[in-house]
C-alpha cells in the first residue's frame, strides 16, 4: 500500500514538473515577442522620423529650385539689359569711329593740283635731278665710325648733283627726293649704313652675313623731302667694311618740287 502511494506521488510530481517547464517555455516565448514588438515599434518609430525628415528635405530642395528659378529669371533679365546697353554702346562707338574715319579720309585726302603746278613740280626750272654711282674697288675696309662712303664710279649724273669725290649729293632745289641704297658685305661681316641729311641722322640700314659662307646684300629706299643746298650722304653707324665691285650703290632723283 505504501509503495503503491509513492508510486502516484512520484507521478504527480513529473506531471507538474513537465507542466511548469511547459509554462516556462511560455513566457520566455511570450518574453520574447515582447521584446521583438518593443523592437518592431522602434524601427517604426524610426522610419516614421525618417520619413518625417525626407518630407522636411522635399520641401527645402523644392524652396531651393524656386530660389534657382528666381536667380535665373533675374541673370537673365541682368543679361538682356547689359546686352542692349552694350550693343547701343558699341554702336554709338561705330558711329563715332566711322565719324572719325570719314573725316580723315577728308583730311587725307590729296588738294587738287592745277595743271600749271604739276607742269612746274614735273619740270623744275634748272632741269631734272638724277644719280646713280657705286663703290668700284673691290672693298672699302677699315672704316671708322661715321665714316663717309665715297661712290666713286658715277653710273648717271643728270643735274650733276652727286659729287663722287666726297660722297655727297647738294640738292639744287627744294623739293621731295628718293633716295636709295644697296649694301654688300662680305662672309662672315656685317655693317650699319645710316643716311644723312646736313649732319642729321634720317635712318639706318644693316646687312650681316656672319656665320654665313657668302656675301649678303640689302638694299634699301627713301623718300625725303629735302631744302635747296642741303646735303646728303650716307656714312658708317660703326666700324667695318663694305663690299665693293660695283655692288654696293647710291642712287637719288627729284621726285618733285616744293615750295
């Protein structure tokens, strides 16, 4: 009887030892979708700020574009006026410069010549004026600064205004002359010629042939308007030499008088 009672009693005790383990596992189960409800609320929560803040960014870019909008709409009203005040500028401009350019044209424009005058400035009372000489040895070396270059092979001398022996051109009239000059220098030389009306230097001229194997020419032409006895000549700017051979020259004539 005794054992049987103990028996029951050992029973009970497992049934209600399983019974609370079955509990137990309950409430950690129910401890549990607590706890993931807890969780889901707080992501919830969450998105619901962020959505909340996208809204908030939403408007501020839509605010921003409307600035946009509005800062185009005036560049480009800026712009437009900025053009037309430009363009009515740059015309006015226009205007002013073909103002200017017609009345140089005007100014520069040439006076009309009787014919009696052009009879005169074509044919100067004392005859025509025209030369042409050239350095016959073969070169002219050893010249000093401002050394004048005698031409002394007369090729043409009408008027007889060059004088070979000093190098020196005496203008019989007042008037505009062309004058002209062809220098050769030898290889590896080179030389400055200037041009020179009663002491005054006009111009220069240069032909080098350094570090070059052949002789070099350069020729160049002027025209001056000159006075009645004034004299012209070409001479040295430094030392050195000019090429000779009839290959270096002077020549001049009137072009025409003037008063």
């Amino acid at each position: 009887m005794d054992f049987i009672t103990l028996f029951l009693c050992m029973l009970c005790f497992k049934h209600v030892t399983a019974k609370d383990d079955i509990l137990s596992v309950i409430l950690s189960e129910l401890h549990d979708l607590r706890n993931g409800q807890l969780e889901c609320k707080e992501q919830l929560q969450e998105l619901n700020d962020m959505k909340a803040e996208l809204i908030s960014l939403e408007e501020k870019v839509e605010m921003l574009q409307q600035q946009n909008r509005e800062l185009n709409a005036k560049l480009e009203h800026e712009n437009n006026e900025h053009n037309q005040k430009f363009d009515t500028n740059q015309s006015t401009n226009d205007d002013n410069i073909e103002d200017q350019r017609s009345k140089e044209m005007e100014n520069t424009q040439p006076k009309e010549i009787m014919p009696e005058k052009i009879q005169k400035r074509l044919f100067p009372a004392d005859g025509r004026v025209a030369f042409t000489a050239g350095v016959s040895v073969p070169d002219l070396v050893n010249l000093g600064v401002h050394h004048t270059v005698i031409f002394d092979k007369v090729i043409s001398n009408f008027g007889s205004a060059y004088h070979p022996h000093s190098g020196i051109f005496l203008a019989p009239v007042k008037g505009v002359y062309v004058f002209s000059v062809n220098l050769m220098v030898n290889s590896r030389h080179a030389q400055y010629l200037q041009i020179v009306v009663d002491g005054t230097l006009i111009t220069d001229m240069y032909a080098g042939a350094l570090g070059v194997d052949d002789s070099i020419s350069t020729m160049r032409q002027w025209i001056i308007e000159v006075n009645k006895g004034s004299e012209v000549w070409i001479r040295t700017s430094g030392q050195g030499e000019v090429h000779g051979h009839m290959h270096s020259g002077f020549s001049g004539f009137l072009l025409f008088e003037t008063e």
